[in-house]
C-alpha cells in the first residue's frame, strides 16, 4: 500500500484511493512498557432517532475453494449510500462498519453504523467531519476515529457505549487510531508520529507499546479475547507483513507468495483472517485478494459477485462469519459478510 496511514481505512473502508489511511479518543494513562519481538454504499437517511431500517441483502452465494473450505458470502450496505463497507462482527452478529459519499482519505461526510438486527444505528462523533466505525465487541461496543478537520489531522479515537462517546487517544498523540475491541473492552490500535507507525494494546487506561523489531511502521488492528493482536508491519524495502503477537512475542505470517500481506481480524479459536497483494493496479488502487488463516492453513478467496475488483475482509467471529469490503473496478465500495465451512 503506498502512503500509508493505516491498512485500516484503505482496506475495510473500501481500498481507499492511492495508499492506508488512519484510524482515530479520552486520554488515559501514560505509556508503560514497549514491547520488541521478532520478528460500501452512502448517504442514509436515518430517522429522528438516528436510526435506520436495514435495506441489506443477503444473497448467499457458494463459492468452493481449496483445502476443503466452501464460503458463503451477501452483501452488506448501508441503505442508500454510495460506498459502505462491513467492518467487525462480533457473535451476535452485530456488524460495526462505515459509509460515506467518497471513500477518499478524510472525506467530509464519512460516517459509522452498528448493524443489529436489520436496525442500523448511525454512530456520529458529535461536530465531527468524519467519523468512522472498526471494532465491536459482545456488549455492542464500538471503536473508530473521528476528526474535526477538513484535512484529517488531528484525528482521534473515540469508544461509543451506552449512546455516549468517549475519548480514548494514546496518550500525547494527535493521530491514534483503535482498530479491534475485545469483549473485556482491551484496545488494540495504532498511533503515528511523522512518518512511524506504532502498534498499542489500551488495557483499561493502560497502555502498551508493540512495536516489531526493525520496522518503523507497525498497526495493531485485530485482538481477541486472550488478548492475542494481529497486524501489519512494514519492512525497510517498504512491504507489508501480517503479524501476530501472543504470550509477548511476535510472529510474522504472510500468505503464501504474496509481496504485501496483512492481518486484520483473529477470533478466539485462532483463526484469521487478512489481505494480500499482488502488485497490479484497478483505478490506482492496490489489488489485494482475501484469505482465512485457519491456524496455518491458508485459505484465499474472492467476493464472487459481478465487478468486483478487490476484496478486503477485516472481521471474524467464533461462529465462522466474515464481514469486510470490496471494490469494483469503477473505484466503487460495497460492504459483504460471508460464512465458511
């Protein structure tokens, strides 16, 4: 990905234009330990309350796939939006995701949405210019980044429970962005200084620095409910790897052949699942296809559905459903979920 900001943006918001963007809160406590290791449719009208009623459709479609994996996949959009993508899942089957009418970096009018049931909640940082939604855990809570700016920075990371909105940056930074919620509502996000990219794990107000060794660019997206944390870290030559951090030790895991890797879902029975590239172009936007990593068996895969282009998942829960995004070859996003057996 070129220019990054974070993987985040760029691959569970639609593959957002020419590079990654950044995720986006309340300060908390102060940075504790570092840690090295080895290593989409938009525009809804929801009614007075916020709410909308789902106009998603699920039409399941079975694609077969090696090592004996099958996926079922619908689409997911917000009702009435130009671009829109589905971001996690949590067992419930409540989806967090974001839409918005462009899909570029910091575009004014992006917003995020809590699916459950067929009810969409539209999740609006009050005063923001863009607000975007990443994570969801089993209580509904959702995490993701807002910012007030035009340009995009500074932007913030917010948790939104109860209706209410918290401010939840890492600590001294004017670029945090969250990317998974657990279900003891640990954070595992990202935060950016310059040209650097620093991986973090916000334990309740505590945070912890997760760096991987010899990268300067790091993004934790991912956590489940052990706490494990995947990924993606940035080599000198300038790829993307995904990687996992369990029991304080990191471990890189690409798929198979790929020149850019990355890790952006892990549920609890250790199964992930992320994106890798192949280097061509569709409308300047990199070409990445999805994959399931069912502890160590690899699984790529593509939405099935007529122009699509890019596919990008990003969560996964414990009962086998996928729920990420893709692109069509006009630069259009669309939001799917898919299940596998």
């Amino acid at each position: 990905m070129r220019n990054k900001v974070s993987v985040l943006f760029t691959i569970l918001c639609a593959m957002a234009a020419s590079g990654a963007i950044t995720l986006w809160a309340q300060n908390k406590a102060t940075p504790t330990t570092r840690s090295l290791g080895v290593l989409g449719r938009l525009v809804a009208r929801p009614d007075s309350q916020g709410e909308s009623r789902a106009a998603a459709h699920e039409t399941p479609l079975a694609l077969p796939s090696s090592n004996n994996v099958s996926f079922t996949f619908g689409t997911l959009d917000f009702p009435r939006s130009a671009n829109s993508s589905a971001g996690a899942i949590n067992d419930k089957g409540q989806v967090a995701g974001s839409y918005g009418p462009d899909y570029q970096p910091y575009a004014p009018g992006i917003r995020g949405y809590r699916l459950s049931g067929n009810s969409f909640k539209k999740i609006d940082y009050p005063g923001a210019v863009s607000t975007l939604a990443y994570g969801i855990n089993k209580k509904g809570a959702v995490i993701g980044t807002y910012t007030f700016e035009q340009g995009g920075l500074p932007y913030h990371a917010y948790e939104f429970v109860n209706n209410v909105y918290t401010t939840v940056d890492y600590p001294g930074s004017g670029a945090t962005s969250p990317g998974g919620i657990n279900d003891s509502e640990q954070i595992a996000g990202s935060y950016y200084e310059s040209v650097n990219g620093h991986a973090y794990l916000d334990s309740n107000g505590v945070f912890t620095l997760l760096d991987v060794a010899g990268s300067n660019y790091t993004q934790g997206v991912g956590i489940n409910n052990a706490g494990d944390i995947v990924g993606v870290t940035t080599d000198a030559g300038g790829h993307d790897h995904g990687f996992l951090y369990h029991n304080g030790a990191f471990t890189i895991i690409d798929y198979p052949g790929a020149t850019d890797s990355w890790l952006l879902g892990i549920n609890d029975k250790g199964q992930m699942v992320g994106a890798y590239g192949t280097g061509p172009l569709v409308q300047g936007l990199d070409v990445y296809h999805g994959f399931l990593d069912d502890n160590g068996t690899f699984t790529g895969f593509d939405v099935p559905f007529a122009g699509a282009a890019i596919t990008g998942p990003y969560g996964i829960n414990n009962k086998s459903q996928i729920t990420g995004g893709y692109t069509d070859a006009n630069g259009t996003s669309f939001g799917f979920t898919a299940s596998f057996k």
